[in-house]
C-alpha cells in the first residue's frame, strides 16, 4: 500500500514540474520576444500596432526556434526556413524603408 501511495506522490510530482518546464519555456520565448521587439524599436521608430505585430512574429519565432535548437546542424535548413518566415513576417508589418533598415541594421544583409 505504502508503494502504491509513493508511486501515485511521485507521478503526481512528475506531472507538475512537467507543466512548470513548459509554462517556463513559454516564459522565456516571451521575455526574448519581448527584448527583441524594444532593441528593433530602439533601432527603428515605430507605433504601438506594429510593437505588437512584431512581437508575435518573434514570439512566433522563438517557439519554432526552441523546437529545433537542440540540434542546429541537422537543422539547418528549417532553421533558414524559420528565419525566412520571420522576415516575410515584418516585411508585412513594417513599411519599406523600416524593413531595409531592419535588413541592414539588425540581420546585417
């Protein structure tokens, strides 16, 4: 009976650090959306609607970044894709000349 109990405890305990690994991997890919999108804005001026589109393309980003990071050399090709994705993304959300200056000021094309 005591091992039956130990066993339920230690599942149990098993499942929320699980959930905590998780909520702590969202909290990360947020906080480095987050210092992304104030460094790009330090850079080039925009207005809040455009913070916001371009924070969910970073934070889209960092989700898919996290998903391959553990093996970057056999990834390397989503890992281009991925980086491609990011581009399109604020090339939608920012105007021309702010897309160039993203270009050569931060990815340094």
């Amino acid at each position: 009976m005591k091992k039956i109990i130990t066993l339920c405890a230690f599942a149990i305990a098993l499942l929320f650090s699980t959930q905590d690994m998780t909520a702590q991997n969202t909290l990360e890919i947020n906080a480095e959306a987050n210092t992304k999108t104030k460094e790009l804005r330090k850079v080039i001026k925009f207005d809040q609607t455009k913070m916001d589109d371009v924070y969910r393309a970073y934070q889209t980003y960092g989700i898919a970044y996290k998903k391959i990071s553990k093996n970057l050399d056999a990834n390397a090709e989503r890992l281009k894709k991925i980086e491609t994705v990011l581009d399109e993304d604020l090339k939608k959300v920012l105007s021309a000349y702010e897309y160039n200056n993203y270009l050569e000021l931060i990815r340094g094309l």
